[in-house]
C-alpha cells in the first residue's frame, strides 16, 4: 500500500473483491490450540466441514504488552495507508511510543522543529549526558521522573476493574518498564542497546512526516474535491520521501497521476467503517 488509492476494503470477505491477497500460511489448529501472528496481518479462519459440520468458534485475543514497536515502526508508511488509520485510529494508540509524549505534539516537516525535539527528549532523559539513551534511562524517566509517569498508565478498559492498591502499584511499575523496553525497540534502528540522537531524529521525522500528510488528507476527506485534493496531497510526499532518484523517474507519483478515481466513495480509504467509529466514541 503505497498511498491511499491503493487501500482495500480489509474487513471480512472484503479483500476478495481486490485480488490482491493469497495465503502465505496455514495452520491446521486443533482443541486447546493457538497461533501468534502480528498485528495487521491479513487473517481468516476456516472451519473444514469434512472435520466439524457443526460449529466453529474463531476467537482473536491481542498482547497489551509487549508493544510490537519495531514491527509497528518499520510497517508505518504502509499501515498509514489502511483502515488501521483511516477506520481505527491506530495513529493515536502509536503516538506514545513514537513521540514518547503523552499527548501528541503538533505534526511538522520542519527540521529545525523535530530537531528541537529531539533535542528536548535527551535533556529529560539522557541521564549521563553520552548522548545515547538507553533501557535503564528509559526505565528512570517512566518511573521516577514526573514528565515521564504517564508511562505507568494503563490505557486498557479492563484497568477500571482493579481496586487494590498494592495491584495498581505493580501494575504501573510493569507498565512502565514495559513502556520503557517498548520505548528503546521503537528507536533504536540498529538495534545496539542505544538511541542516538541520529536515530532519534530519523524516526521523529518519519513519524511527524506521516501524521502531517495523514491530517492533511483527512482535511481533504471532507472536501467536495477530496480526491483531486488526496492526489495533489500524496504526490507531494511522493515527490519528498519516496523518489529516491528524483520525481522525473518515480513509479509512485506515475501511479498516482495514473488513478482515475473521481468521487470520494470511490476511494476506500476514504469510506472509513462509521460503525466501527461509532462504538469507539461511545467507550
């Protein structure tokens, strides 16, 4: 998925429709049995009738911890252009580890300004002034620093059940060195144990490169010209980030100037699940 023209209908036998998807595995699963499988991978379950011509019960359980951070960052560009983010929202369950803020800060393709960033995050955090950022200053700034507490909290609806003190204690210190591995795999792009400010750099301006471009699209989303918006929008970015040998000889922008999509209900992306949306604002 390159850009939003490329997104696909993903829910149920939606994927179908696009013959784009085939199988890499399968898995015999039997009684009392389970297999893992990243988020945001194409999954179905099929109940052989020559096996069970009576029922079958699918049931998908989801890791709060560990993050996938590393999958998750190294899948961002594509994930920005499915239903993870037009439909879900993911953008905002990212957020945390990404900017390593509690509450998102502006997006901006501005250089200095991501620099200043990442600038700030070491001061807070760099506790040895070495300029790397490890696991153990992760854990300390999530733990005993007051900018970094948000980090103990658990965002999960089942979190309102617990009572007990002494349990609500142990659960903010897993989360926060939970938080804190989670932090370092994020980061970390040559996975040595350290954030430099280098790497640190590099995936704050990925990430406020793609929630800039995400914004400005979902603007156009509303828009009476939405589609002729998104393409003016997405090769733009093209032009940017995905042409390394320049825009003259660049497949994506050809793709998108070649998508004869016209209305915004045309473009899957755009369509969203309002069901989906509903039930989100109502938890």
């Amino acid at each position: 998925l390159r850009t939003i023209f490329d997104s696909f209908e993903s829910f149920d036998t939606g994927v179908y429709k696009e013959k784009k998807w085939a199988p890499e595995y399968e898995f015999d699963v039997g009684p009392g049995q389970c297999f893992v499988f990243p988020p945001g991978y194409m999954h179905e379950t099929w109940s052989n009738p020559e096996i069970n011509d009576v029922c079958a019960t699918a049931t998908t359980f989801q890791f709060n911890a560990p993050f996938p951070a590393q999958y998750i960052r190294n899948f961002l560009p594509r994930f920005s252009n499915s239903h993870l983010v037009s439909a879900e929202n993911a953008m905002e369950i990212y957020s945390s580890y990404a900017t390593i803020a509690k509450a998102q800060p502006k997006p901006t393709s501005d250089k200095g300004e991501i620099q200043k960033r990442v600038d700030s995050k070491f001061v807070d955090i760099d506790a040895n002034k070495d300029s790397q950022i490890t696991e153990a200053e992760l854990r300390a700034f999530f733990l005993t620093n007051p900018k970094g507490k948000w980090g103990q909290a658990y965002e999960f609806a089942w979190g309102r059940y617990i009572k007990d003190p002494q349990v609500k204690k142990e659960m903010a210190q897993e989360r926060g060195e939970y938080r804190a591995g989670d932090t370092l795999a994020w980061h970390d792009l040559n996975e040595d144990g350290h954030i430099s400010r280098e790497e640190l750099l590099q995936t704050f301006t990925q990430w406020n490169v793609l929630v800039e471009r995400h914004r400005k699209l979902m603007k156009a989303k509303a828009s009476k010209k939405a589609v002729a918006q998104a393409k003016t929008i997405e090769e733009k970015y093209a032009k940017e980030y995905m042409c390394p040998t320049g825009p003259a000889q660049c497949p994506v922008v050809d793709r998108i100037r070649a998508k004869k999509a016209k209305s915004r209900q045309s473009v899957v992306w755009f369509q969203g699940d309002e069901d989906e949306e509903k039930e989100r604002k109502e938890l």
